[in-house]
C-alpha cells in the first residue's frame, strides 16, 4: 500500500467557455502498488536497476470537494546505476519517467459567486508527469 498525494494547481482552464478558475486543492488517496526490479551486475562494483510500478487509487483519504474518487492508474518506470563506495556502501544515481493521477466526482454548482462550472455528473481529474533525477545512498550496518 502507498499514501499518494496530488495537488491541483490554481488557475486550470474550465472545460466550459474557457473559463479560469481560481481553485486548488490536494488529493490524498491510498493505492495498492504492484512493480518489479531487475538487478544486474556489469561488474564487482557498479551495477544497474531498471524499476517499474503500477498503483490504482482506490481509497479516499481526502479530496478538494470531499466527494468519492474513481479509480485512477499511476505508474513509473526508471533506470539505477548503482556504484559500490565502500565494503557497507553503496551508491546509486537513475533518472525515472512518474505519471501521478487522481479523479474525483466534481461538487455541483449551487449557485451564489462561486467559480464553479460542474454539474451533476462532472468528475475532476489532475495528471502530474515528470522526469525525476534520483540519487540514493545505502550503507550497512
């Protein structure tokens, strides 16, 4: 299981007339993740890692219009080079492709100033893609 946590950025466009809204807000869900890593010695001290996972969003710990989630796959996939330092350390740097998602049903308009456009039915939905740098240290003890 992993806690996952999205955020949903001030000033989106509006599906509807192209309009801005001024809103943001976090997702907070719990995912059951599932993934592999393959290990490979190249020789006595450096290595390589290639890392997949897959998590699904299916438990709601919080969402910006308190409203039920649908389920939504995130996933990643990277390459680690790994350099043993010492005889208890060891060194590892990657790069990592992460697509985060989260969907959640949209709180109705209900009338009054508030920039809200959804009806019945709309859902919200966030995607956050980026290309990680990681750096890991790992020593014995």
């Amino acid at each position: 299981m992993q806690l996952q946590e999205i955020c949903k950025k001030p000033g989106l466009e509006s599906s509807r007339a192209g309009l801005k809204c001024e809103w943001a807000g976090r997702s907070f869900l719990t995912c059951p993740t599932t993934g592999f890593r393959l290990w490979h010695s190249l020789t006595c001290d450096l290595g390589i890692q290639i890392i997949a996972s897959v998590n699904l969003a299916v438990l709601k710990l919080a969402t910006p219009s308190g409203r039920a989630i649908d389920p939504a796959l995130s996933h990643q996939l990277g390459v680690l080079f790994s350099y043993r330092l010492k005889r208890r350390m060891t060194g590892f740097a990657g790069v990592a492709q992460r697509t985060d998602r989260a969907k959640h049903k949209a709180k109705p308009y209900s009338g009054g100033t508030e920039a809200n456009y959804a009806v019945a039915g709309d859902k919200n939905e966030v995607s956050m893609v980026g290309t990680y740098l990681n750096l890991f240290l790992e020593w014995g003890f």
